[in-house]
C-alpha cells in the first residue's frame, strides 16, 4: 500500500481447526479499500477457508475480521456485505438469468422491477443482456461465470470474494478474462479479495498478493517483491521458475557472502538476516537472470556442460549439468535473435549471472 | 426421473431399426398383462349385471353406475334424487388422503433434510432405519397400531400418567384414527423421494442465496424447494394415491362410520353380500379420479420442465 488508505478487511490472528486439523495457524492480513488481493497458494495451504471465513460460511475457530472496523467474524452471511462468485458458480437452476443476478437485489429488499431493472444494467456491464431469459444450464462455462459475476456485483457488496472463478475455463478465455475482472475491479472501485493456485494468474491480475502454504501466510507483497525476493525456498519455488542450490556460506564481509556449492564452484551474493557463516543454506536464481556464454563475462560464473535445448516459442530453455547438485536451467529470450548464441549439447560455456540475481533464502 | 429418457444413445440409429420390434415386446406383453387388461377388465364388469352370492351374469346393465350415483334410480318411476352416501365415503377419501399427504410432506421433508444432510456413510443407516418397520405385513402393523391408540392403549396410558389428559381419548373409530394409520402407512413413500431429491440438491446453492442476503425461510422457498420440486409431487403422488384406495386402515382404525372408497370396493367382492358389477364401478370412478388428479399434475411438472431447459 503506496499511500496511506482505509482498511477494508483487517484479519487479525485467525485461527481454523477442523478437529484435530489446524487448517489456519494466526493469520494476519490486512486489506486495502479498492485493491485487488490475491490469496495464492497450493490446494490445502488454506486459502479457501480464509475466504469462506470472511465470507461467512465458515466460522472463526479464534481471532477477529473486521470489515472497515466493524467486527463481523459472528454475523452470518446474509448480514454481511460481501458477496462471492464461487468456484462452481452456485447458478439458481430454476431461474432465468435475469432472476440470478436480481436475486440479491430482491433480498436486499428492493421491488422486484427495480431489482429487475439493475440486474438488466448489470448484465450490460458483462456483456450478457441477449441472455436475460435464458436458464443458467443454457449457457456455455464462460457466459454462466460472467453471470455469477454480476450477480454478485448487482448488490454493490464493499468486498468480493472470488474464489478460483476462472479454473474452468479454457486458457485463451482465462486470460481475456483475467484482464476483464481487472478491468471490471478498476470500474466500481469495490476491494476483490481472490483466490488461486495458478501464480501466473496471481501475478498478472493483483496489486499484492499473499502466499500461502500450510495455513501460514509465506510472504506478503506485490508481484514484482514476491517474484524478486522471495522470502523463503517455498515462496522461491511456488512462484515462478528458479533453480535452487544448496550451498554453505564460507564468509560474510563487505555486505558480501562468499558461498560454496561444491565441485569448486564460488559465488558471491547479498547477505540476508538470519544467514550466518557456516550455514547450509539454499540459494535461488531465476533462469531468465542468467545468460551464457564461451568466456566469463561477468564476475559471478559457473562452468557447466549443455545438456538440452529446449525450444518453448517465446524462449529457449538449457539445461546445464554443473557436476554438481540438480540440473541448471537458463532461458533465453527468442526475441533476441541478433545476440543470442546457442550451445550444443556437449559443449562446455559459462553461466553468468549479474549482481543481485542470486539470493539466498531463509529456511 | 426429470427427463431420464430424452437425450443419451440414438435409439432411432439405423442399426437398431429392424430389431426394435421385438426387443420392446416384453415390455408390451408385461404392460398389457399387469396394466390394460385388469383395467379392461374392470371396465367390461362394471357394466354387467350382477349375481347374487358374487360373481356376474354375462348382460349388458348401467345398474352399478346407477346405483352409485342416483337413489330410487334412473329408470324407476319416480324422478331420480342424487345418491349422496357414496358421494359422501368418495369425498371423504379425497379429503382423508389429502390430509394424509400434508401430514407426510409435513413431517417427511424435515426427516428427509435431515437424512440427507447426514455425512455419506450414515445416511444408509438412517434409509434403512425407515424401512425397517416395513419388512411386516401392513395388516399386521396397523392391528398393532390399533392396539396401540385404543382407550386402554399404551398411547392414552402414557396420556394419562402425564397428566396431559384425565379420561382416555377415543382415537379408534374416528376420523383421526383412519389419519394416524393411513400417515404412518404411506410416511416412507414421501421420504424416500424427497430424500433421493434433496441428496442430488446442489448445496452451494442454499450458501449462495445465504451470500446474496436471503435469510433461512427464503433460502428453503426460493431455493431448496423449487430444486427439489420433482421428488416433492413424487412423494405427493405415491401417498395420495394409495391413501386414496386404502382400506386397511379405514376398516380398523375408523370402524363402519368412518368408511372409505377402498372398504366400500373391497366390501362389494367379498362373500354373499358382494356386488361385483358395483365394486368394479366404484373402481372404474376411483381410477378417473385419480388420473384426473395425476394429470394435473404431470402437466404441471411438464411446465416445470420446461421452464428448466
């Protein structure tokens, strides 16, 4: 959050068990008025159940919601001012698409004409007012998620959930997509909180995202921070490609740390707090940071042998073996076809790495 | 059964075409044995004469219709007068069975919820706990049943030692004793639909409408009850209909005043007293009766359909 503004959802130190099984562990996130937060993490990390919790269909096994300073952690859901576009979509069967989407309306205590008339505004908005009187079972998988959508926008809610709403469709759709909710979101002004396991999704729609894993909140921040610098090796593993390296820090001076990886390779990188000398730590390069080439060219270099050039359209991805530790991967941008020279395999090269491309992870 | 058999394989394929005669003829034989014949049956009886001690005499009569509608009769001297007795035992079926099938969804959809509410591997047990009962005989259940409402009964014992009543109430031979037998005789035949219905009940949904600011009561009007409106009329048809026909319970619960349609036809093909051209009639009134009432509803459940898409 750039400047300073109103909180929106402030979740303080939640806990869930299930039984014996802890699904939340004191979580704490805040929310930002008008953001788009994404809870991102692997199926069973937690992040649905925080998003039911807030949405009422689960309650707080300890802690405190707040929405805009109201506690609501004991309201039921229909007194909340938040709605949600499930995952399944929850479409009413027996009602046309006009009736879905004027449903909260009509529940909000509107007439039923006024409710018909901003569903008819709202349908507009998603492109769908054709549809109107149609049955949800009449629709295709995009139009029935678009249909939830404004359903759950038609009441004007302070907050929406969205709980992984794009899972079922198809990738070209999923993208237009994508740029539609952000679009959408940009519009009304209203906070989205939404979920995924997708992190390519994460990071393209959010304004900050929160990583989780085992009922823990990993790493908070916006894209750019969690994919530059991730905090620990799940945040560096979960989001993005990385080659990971186990390797112990030999010295740490002039904000320096030496490290060795074994088979006499040497790096040096960025100290970060809670590494000291002598620890086996884990250290992770993007392969995009890394190019290659006959000579060193950079102060930080491994030698490897090519393994594999992998062609994936957009770039080309090569596989190293270091003779030491997993496999290496570096990628090349395609586009840069004047520079950009390609080792066989066999043949030996040096991976360079610029300053600051290396970081050594806690944990 | 919401339109099981639209759609799926192409039974008009080509390759089936010269074997689908008789693969359906079973089906034909079965239909016209168990179904068109006794109707037809029934239908050629009703208009025969009647034989003293049972039985028929093979000539053409209206005499049983006749009897069931007019006093003094059709072809009498005097001007015909409507014959209100049978009318009356007839609508006091309809109503008794009406009752019977407000009292079963009354207490069925809440059991039913609640079963299929239950996690997956207990609601087996809770499905086979309301079978149970119905593993013996009705006859032998509802003389028990008698003994359990009458005056010295076990009901009207515990009655009475609560404090709840002073004198034993007269539940036998009464109206509300038919009622007692003929809800606990059909109760099942709603659960078990409305269970089936409200198990296959999507309830994200009911969380959805929870989300969009609907409290309890509209969730179940808005929502959960149009979802589940097929098993509803199921359950409604399969204890209207018996309960219509019943005469188990009317004849041991309700005594000689508290007669219905089922006793009245039941009476009629029983020993020397028997009129059997008369009992096929009342029947033949009975089952358009009944289709009437069927019809109405199929159409109604048509609307519903395809409304759905």
């Amino acid at each position: 959050m750039t400047k300073q503004r109103p909180i929106a959802i402030d979740i303080q130190k939640v806990v869930k068990r299930f039984g014996d099984f802890t699904a939340l562990k004191e979580v704490s996130v805040s929310i930002g008025d008008n953001e788009f937060f994404t809870l991102l993490g692997p199926s069973g990390c937690g992040k649905t159940t925080l998003l039911r919790m807030i949405a009422g269909f689960e309650d707080v096994t300890a802690g405190a919601i707040f929405l805009y300073d109201q506690e609501i952690a004991k309201l039921p859901p229909n007194k909340r001012p938040i709605n949600t576009v499930f995952q399944n979509y929850a479409l009413f069967p027996t009602m046309s698409v006009l009736e879905n989407v004027g449903f909260g309306l009509e529940m909000q205590g509107k007439s039923r004409a006024e409710a018909r008339r901003q569903a008819g505004e709202m349908l507009e908005l998603v492109q769908l007012s054709q549809f109107a009187h149609r049955k949800p079972s009449q629709l295709s998988g995009g139009q029935q998620q678009r249909v939830a959508l404004a359903r759950a926008l038609a009441p004007k809610p302070r907050v929406l959930l969205l709980d992984e709403p794009l899972s079922a469709l198809d990738m070209k759709l999923r993208k237009s997509m994508q740029l539609e909710l952000k679009h959408i979101q940009r519009e009304t002004g209203i906070t989205f909180i939404f979920v995924t396991h997708d992190q390519e999704e994460a990071l393209t729609m959010s304004d900050r995202i929160a990583v989780m894993s085992a009922g823990e909140v990993q790493q908070l921040g916006t894209a750019r921070d969690i994919y530059e610098n991730p905090r620990n090796m799940f945040v560096a593993d979960f989001i993005g490609d990385t080659n990971l390296l186990e390797v112990s820090v030999d010295k740490i001076e002039n904000g320096r740390a030496t490290c060795h990886l074994g088979g006499g390779h040497e790096l040096t990188c960025d100290p970060v707090a809670g590494v000291d000398t002598g620890a086996r730590v884990h250290l992770s390069v993007r392969p995009e940071r890394l190019f290659l080439s006959s000579e060193p060219e950079e102060v930080e270099s491994l030698r490897g042998r090519v393994v594999e050039n992998i062609f994936i359209g957009t770039d080309i991805t090569t596989i190293l073996d270091l003779g030491v530790g997993p496999q290496f991967r570096v990628r090349a941008s395609n586009s840069d076809r004047g520079n950009l020279r390609v080792f066989e395999p066999g043949q030996n090269v040096f991976v360079n790495m610029e300053r600051g491309a290396a970081r050594l992870l806690v944990d | 059964m919401a339109g099981g058999a639209a759609s799926g394989g192409n039974a008009t394929s080509e390759a089936y075409a010269p074997a689908r005669g008789w693969l359906l003829l079973p089906t034909w034989v079965v239909l016209g044995i168990v179904v068109l014949a006794p109707i037809v049956l029934m239908l050629i009886y009703s208009f025969l004469t009647k034989e003293f001690r049972g039985g028929v005499i093979w000539e053409f009569s209206v005499d049983a219709y006749d009897q069931f509608f007019f006093d003094r009769g059709l072809f009498g001297d005097d001007a015909p007068t409507i014959q209100w007795a049978y009318i009356q035992i007839f609508w006091r079926s309809i109503w008794q069975a009406t009752l019977a099938t407000i009292f079963c969804l009354l207490i069925g959809f809440p059991t039913a919820y609640f079963i299929a509410t239950r996690p997956a591997n207990q609601r087996t047990i809770w499905v086979f706990l309301i079978t149970i009962p119905y593993w013996v005989n009705l006859l032998i259940r509802t003389v028990s049943m008698r003994f359990i409402l009458r005056d010295q009964g076990p009901l009207n014992d515990l009655l009475q030692w609560t404090g709840i009543v002073a004198e034993p109430l007269t539940i036998i031979n009464t109206n509300l004793g038919v009622q007692i037998g003929l809800f606990y005789s059909y109760l099942p035949f709603m659960v078990l639909p409305l269970y089936a219905a409200i198990e296959r009940y999507n309830f994200s949904l009911s969380e959805a409408a929870s989300d969009l600011y609907a409290p309890r009561h509209k969730i179940l009007t808005r929502i959960v009850l149009p979802a589940v409106k097929p098993g509803l009329i199921a359950g409604c048809i399969l204890v209207f209909v018996p309960s219509l026909g019943s005469f188990l319970a009317p004849d041991l619960l309700g005594g000689a005043r508290n007669f219905m349609i089922g006793s009245l036809i039941d009476e009629q093909f029983r020993g020397s007293a028997g009129n059997w051209p008369f009992g096929a009639a009342a029947s033949m009134i009975l089952l358009t009766l009944v289709l009437l009432v069927l019809m109405v509803l199929a159409r109604q459940q048509a609307r519903l359909e395809k409304g759905a898409g």
